[in-house]
C-alpha cells in the first residue's frame, strides 16, 4: 500500500527535526569541546575542579574507553583514573592532570605518532617544553583560583565563591600582607600539612625552620587534635600561621547523615576558635572525599573547602625522605597548594629537605588566604 502524501510529509518533518536537534547538539559538543581545549591550555584540570568543562573531559574519556565513572562534572578519585588510564595507553606522562597533552589525544584524530606525540603538542612551538618536573609539559601557568573543592572551577579545582573557607579573616594581622609578596621576586606556594608532629619537640623545630625561611604554611587538623593540644596551635597561630579544619574527626563525612556532618564541621570550628580565637577559615575533607552536599554544607557553615596539587602526597615503600620530598618538588608551580600528612613519621620527615628545595628553586610558601590574595591583586592589577 503506497503511503498518502500526508504520511509522508510528517515522516520527513520529523526526519528534518531530528536532523536538526541533532546538529545542534553536536554544535553545542563542539563548543564545549573548544572551550576545554582552550582552558587546559592554561592549566590542567584535576582533582577538585568542577563544572562544564569536566564534564566535557569525562564524556571524551568515556567515548575513547577509560572509564571515568559518572560524567556529573565533578573531577573525583574515578575521574582521575580514568586519566591515568587513558595517560598509560597513549604514552603520555602518567599524572592524574588533563592538561592539554592529555585532551588533545583524547580527542578524535588526537594521537600524531607512535611516540605519544598530540597533535596539540607538534603545533606547539619548535622547542619542547622543559622535561625538570612531573608533569612540566602540563604545567598550568600561574592561576588565579585555589584548587578547590566546589563550584566553579578554579586553581586547585574548585570555586572561590562557592568554597566558603577561603573567605574569612584569619584574626590577627598578617605579618606579610600579600601586597608585599606581590612585589618581590619570588614565586609563592602555599604549603600545606594535615595532622600535627608527633611531639611538641618536632613543632617546634618545624615552625624554627619556617621562621628561618620567612615562609608561612596552613596547618589543618581535626576538632579532636585541637581539644587534645590547645597549646600546639597556640604556638602555630601565634608565628602567623593559619590553622584549617579536616572535621571533629577524619572520617569520610560523605558517609554521614546531614546533621551528623554539620556537627562534625561545627564542632571542628569552635574547637579551633576556643584554641586560638580565631575560627578556621578553609576546610578540607579527610582523603579528598567531597560530594555536593558535603559542599554545599561546607558553604553554609561559613567555611571554604580546599584541597591540594600535588599527587604524591605520601612516599613510597621505602623511600627515603630526600627522594619524597624531590618527588614533592618536581610539581611545583607558581601557585601550587602542596599538602604533607604531618602525622605520618615517613612523610613529616620530608618537610625539612622539601623547605630547602622550594627556597632553593626561588619558591616561598605563603598562607592560602596570602595566596589567594596576591592572585587577586595579579589579576586586577591593584
């Protein structure tokens, strides 16, 4: 039976709009897909970001096979696997980051030779970038955010805005404001640890050794450690120090129900504030595991979240102190959050040979609300 005119007409409409819908998200596709490769070219993505662009990065590592667990545009654990994965089976540097490499040979026709070349990377410019630390060819240049835990994406990965710790004031006045940093010539870090020495003799050498170097750090602790030694982060907020919250207890608050969780971040704070006069401005959850609800409960409670840059931030069966702390070193970049579990005797030991390698290199670790300030005043230029 031959079909009636009018059949027919309604068949290619719905064929011509489908057509249709069909270019236009594929524009959409395109448009997303420029936008990331225009944004790893300033820095890679990782841990921590969110938004769009993430998302954009999990759909190419899912159609290329690398599974990055759901693309809800949150860079978490899974995402990052999936990187590494997809970093081991095209020859490129394994690290964790989604630079600009590593997006160009996810894409389409990104691969150029057998050497793991992008075509990204062969229309660079003639000289290659320098092969010094870990992942150099995907170094981000300085950035104007913190690596963050949620909201837009920013330095470490997260939204300034939106990660409330990065936001208050830190009670006494800062002994370097950051309009002094900003001038000299040196490229600022923010050092970072989590837990405190074993012993008060370890702190004190510790913050010795800081005041030697004119360098500040950001010491995060639980609302126990600050119950249990008032006296320690007396001494640490006293040279100018900030102190952070990992929760009342390092626990997985992704895990707990949401009153529990707003219990464990209040409880933290007024653990800290009775210790030091002064409530904690950045939060950081226990292992890096953030959801968003624990990110929108950290907002609430008037705290910013953070996380951190470096990737190997605990040493190796059997590696001596020197070699981690090299290891530490060889990702630094203007802008790094670099974090050191203080309570681990393997990893506290490298501080010391980490301190000499960053003022070596022309590297001083500032306090994170330092950090983001300088950033500020490097973008408006005030």
């Amino acid at each position: 039976m031959k079909p009636s005119p009018s059949f027919l007409r309604t068949t290619w409409t719905a064929l011509a709009l489908l057509l249709l819908l069909s270019s236009s998200a594929m524009a959409l596709r395109s448009t997303a897909e420029q936008r990331l490769v225009q944004r790893v070219q300033q820095r890679a993505l990782r841990v921590g970001d969110r938004g769009e662009l993430v998302r954009e990065l999990q759909r190419l590592l899912t159609e290329a096979g690398y599974a990055p667990g759901p693309v809800d545009g949150i860079f978490g654990p899974l995402t990052e696997r999936g990187v590494r994965t997809a970093q081991s089976a095209l020859g490129l540097t394994v690290d964790g980051l989604a630079g600009r490499s590593t997006v160009a040979a996810l894409r389409p026709g990104g691969v150029a030779s057998a050497h793991g070349l992008t075509i990204f990377q062969a229309a660079a410019a003639a000289a290659p970038p320098p092969v010094e630390a870990v992942s150099k060819a995907e170094r981000p240049a300085p950035a104007r955010g913190l690596r963050l835990a949620s909201g837009e994406v920013n330095e470490l990965g997260t939204p300034l805005r939106s990660i409330p710790a990065l936001g208050q004031s830190l009670g006494a006045p800062d002994p370097q404001p950051a309009a002094t940093l900003a001038a000299q010539p040196v490229e600022r870090v923010a050092l970072t640890f989590n837990g405190l020495p074993p012993t008060q003799a370890e702190l004190d050498t510790l913050l010795r050794r800081l005041a030697e170097l004119e360098m500040r750090a950001t010491f995060f602790v639980t609302g126990s450690q600050a119950e249990e030694a008032p006296n320690a982060l007396r001494a640490i907020h006293a040279q100018g120090h900030e102190i952070g919250s990992l929760g009342q207890t390092a626990v997985d608050m992704r895990r707990l129900t949401e009153p529990t969780a707003r219990a464990q971040l209040r409880r933290a704070t007024q653990a800290v504030e009775a210790a030091t006069e002064q409530a904690p401005r950045f939060f950081r959850p226990p292992g890096g595991l953030f959801d968003r609800r624990l990110s929108s409960l950290v907002a609430a409670e008037g705290l910013q979240m953070t996380l951190w840059s470096n990737l190997s931030a605990r040493p190796a069966q059997g590696e001596s102190p020197e070699v981690f702390a090299s290891r530490l070193g060889a990702g630094l970049f203007p802008g790094a959050v670099l974090m050191l579990p203080l309570d681990q005797a393997d990893a506290a030991a490298a501080v010391g040979p980490l301190l000499d390698q960053l003022a070596g290199h022309g590297y001083r670790s500032v306090s994170l609300a330092q950090l983001l300030e300088a950033r500020e005043i490097d973008k408006t230029g005030e």
